[in-house]
C-alpha cells in the first residue's frame, strides 16, 4: 500500500516466510511493506467510515461493524492477476448456521487497495501458494469483544492487519492447535498475549493455532474502538467450483 500507484521496488518478504516455516506465524510493521503511516491513515479513513461499515443483524460480537471483498486471484509466469470474486457470501461461519451476506465494497476499484492486496498475497511463501484461490477481506470496526471465543477460521493463512485502536486490551493470541480448550489452555500460548499497534500485522497458518483476543478495555471516558482488517488466504473449496480448480 504504497503512496501512489506508481511502480517500486517490492520489499524483501524473505523474513516472514523463515517465520511462517520455523513458527508457523510471523508479526511485522506494516513498513517492512513499504507502507507510510501518512498512506495507512488514508486508507483508515477511506474504509471505516459509516458508509462502509454496518451492522448486520444476529452478527456476533452484537455491536460489530462490518464490510466485505473477496478477491480471485491466479498467480501465472506472467504475475499476479486479481479480480473481483462473483460473491461475498459466508456459509456456517463463526457457530452461525447458514448463508449470509454482508455489506461488500469492491476494493480492486482502488489503486492503493489493489497494491496492498497484492503485496499481502506475495507474503504467502512462494512454496506454499495455490495455482488459483481467493482472498477474504474483512473490515471489523468493534467496541467491546473483539472476538467471542477462541477459534479457527478454517482458511490457510489468516493476515490480521491493525489500522487504529481507542482504549486497551484487545490482546491477540495464539495457541498451537489441541481440542480446543478443554479444561482450559495450556499453559504457554506460542505467541503471548499482544496488543497490537496500528500498523503491525500478525501473519499465522490457521490449521497450527487456536487464536483469539482480549476484550477491549475503554478510555477513562468510558469508550473503546480498535479498527481490523482481517485477510484470509483461502483454501480453494471454500469458493472456487471444481471446474475452476486447477
């Protein structure tokens, strides 16, 4: 996500594919990506702002805001080519049964979106990526539970993307995968309960952990807000028919 959309010359991801293969996860500045401060706050305010978000009716937590993009993406000896995927829809997602649709904002439209996708997806070792797939984009404005439970997201990489936070607490964290949290966690999470900044991103194989947040804590004023983007690199069956697999 870089200032314009004229061409640079694309950051060195080597460092996050040695932590994605040794950890399983890796956490990073968004400036390793070649992102400003100046070009988050923009794209903040282009993207949480009440005519993006909305609340949906029987969304958890119950006083989330939210929008949603799926982008399809086919890497080839050519690139990367990305488009707008034909739907949004969730299907049993998050304990809620059933198909649903939210609010879409159509982000290849914008060219300092697109870049920032693009570059998301070059962060997924080369090793590891799919022929084909697509890429949920989720914008979650929340102001009390971050999360409602520790959980999967059932896709292969989950990219948690922090573009502002009001108040305290929302400390994410991750679990190396067991039966979920019977009789309680183990003792040592693999990433210890951080609060992430605005601009850090928190990369993780979604199969290896169990994760989650803290509540957020509110401002002496009484009030709390952290804006997310959550990316999920998806596992082909999640949208793709079969005759589009490759």
């Amino acid at each position: 996500m870089s200032d314009d959309s004229s061409p640079s010359d694309p950051p060195d991801l080597s460092h996050v594919w040695k932590g994605l293969a040794s950890n399983g996860y890796a956490l990073i500045p968004d400036w390793d990506l070649g992102v400003s401060d100046d070009s988050r706050e923009q794209f903040h305010k282009r993207y949480f702002g009440d005519d993006v978000l909305r609340h949906d009716e029987g969304d958890f937590p119950p006083d989330r805001k939210r929008a949603r993009d799926v982008i399809h993406y086919i890497w080839s000896d050519s690139g990367l080519e990305l488009r707008e995927y034909e739907t949004i829809t969730i299907t049993d997602r998050a304990d809620i049964k059933g198909k649903r649709e939210h609010k879409r904002v159509e982000i290849l439209e914008d060219p300092q979106a697109k870049h920032l996708v693009e570059t998301l997806l070059d962060l997924v070792p080369p090793g590891r990526r799919q022929p084909e797939g697509t890429l949920g984009v989720n914008f979650f404005r929340t102001y009390t539970d971050v999360v409602t439970k520790p959980h999967h997201d059932h896709e292969e990489y989950i990219f948690l993307y922090l573009m502002h936070r009001d108040g305290g607490g929302a400390e994410s964290y991750l679990y190396r995968d067991y039966e979920p949290f019977k009789g309680g966690p183990p003792d040592e999470p693999a990433l210890d309960y951080r609060q992430l900044s605005p601009g850090e991103l928190l990369i993780f194989e979604d199969s290896l952990f169990t994760h989650g947040a803290t509540p957020l804590e509110p401002l002496p004023d009484g009030t709390a807000m952290r804006d997310m983007i959550v990316f999920t690199v998806d596992y082909p069956e999640t949208y793709l028919k079969p005759k589009q697999a490759r």
